[in-house]
C-alpha cells in the first residue's frame, strides 16, 4: 500500500524524501531564513526537521505519523504527549494538536492500528493542512463527462470530465496495477510487535 501512495504522489508532482526523522524543532525567524530551501514552498518554515542521516529540511507545517514513537517531537514546546501506555499526541477531531501547523495522524493520534483506517485519516489530516493554510484550491479528482459544462459551471482546476470510454480504460488500467501490486508479497518483512519478539 505505501508503494502505492509513493507512485500517486510521485505522479502528482510531490517531492517525496526517504528517512527516519530525529528531531523536529521550532524555528525562530532568523533560523527559518537561514534554514535550507527544500521544504519551503513560500510559506512561513516555522519548523526544522532532521533525519536519521543528517540530512536537514525546512517545514511550514509537520505531519507525525509514527507509530506511538514521540521522542523526536520532544525538543517542541506545547506537544501534548498522553500515554496509556502507549504514546499518543492529543489532536482535534481533525488531527491539530496544540502546536500550530504540528498535526498527527494515524495510530498517533488514536486511531486504530489498521492500514485503512490511519490511510483514511491521514488523507483527512492532509486536507485540514491544505484547508488551514488556506490554499485556493486543492482537489484533483476525475468527474464523468459533463458532470460540469453541462451544467453551465467552468471546469475547476486540477478537475478533468472523461467520458464513458477513458473511465473504462483507465478502471482497467486500475485493476491491472492492483493486481501487479499484490501479486507477491512484499518483500520487506513483516514488523512483529515487540513483546513478541525474543
């Protein structure tokens, strides 16, 4: 499933960056001016992250979504870390925590430990980050053909109207990638929950 999400990201244009992340810091003003560009998408970088590698980003907003792990959030004021013996970050109902443009999703904020349920959240986390930083227009999605024009409505950007043949192809384009997907097993083992393991 995440190599799925990595490919739809990577066909949207997002820049994706593979590592362990160590530490999330604030950044005063003078830091964020000084702080490296990538990240940075003309927003204020009120965050610095760094991985396991060294390697540092710039951040206007943070997305934790790790499983009960918080100890790279630990050099931020105002996480709220509440641990039922398990740690969780108090959110909102749409993943905010106290910390402005800091946000969790998934098992971190509580939600149940099943894939689609914490893939589910965290595309609703996504859109409260889009929504909050008041972008103009954030949707992306396929109607059938008409679905706008017919109505006399201008076709929203980032919207495309197919007809009845392209739905088709593309289902079909769909299924055989599902299919390729899960064909074999992944390769990566399956993480065994630590009072398993010996």
């Amino acid at each position: 499933l995440l190599d799925l999400l990595g490919e739809q990201a990577d066909a949207a244009g997002a820049d994706r960056i593979e590592g362990r992340v160590t530490r999330v810091e604030r950044l005063d003003a003078s830091a964020a001016d000084d702080a490296p560009p990538e990240g940075g998408d003309g927003d204020a970088r009120r965050f610095g992250v760094e991985t396991e590698s060294g390697d540092r980003f710039a951040a206007s907003n943070v997305v934790a979504a790790s499983k009960n792990e918080v100890g790279y959030l630990a050099d931020l004021a105002g996480v709220d870390v509440v641990d039922r013996g398990k740690a969780y970050l108090a959110v909102d109902e749409r993943g905010r925590t106290g910390v402005e443009g800091l946000y969790a999703a998934g098992r971190l904020a509580r939600k149940p430990h099943q894939a689609a349920v914490c893939a589910g959240h965290g595309a609703e986390v996504g859109v409260t980050v889009l929504e909050d930083a008041e972008r103009p227009f954030y949707h992306d999605w396929v109607t059938p053909d008409g679905y706008f024009t017919d109505r006399g409505r201008n076709l929203p950007p980032g919207c495309e109207e197919i007809d009845a043949t392209e739905r088709r192809e593309r289902d079909a384009d769909a299924r055989e990638r599902m299919r390729s997907a899960f064909a074999e097993p992944h390769p990566d083992p399956q993480e065994t929950h630590p009072s398993l393991e010996e």
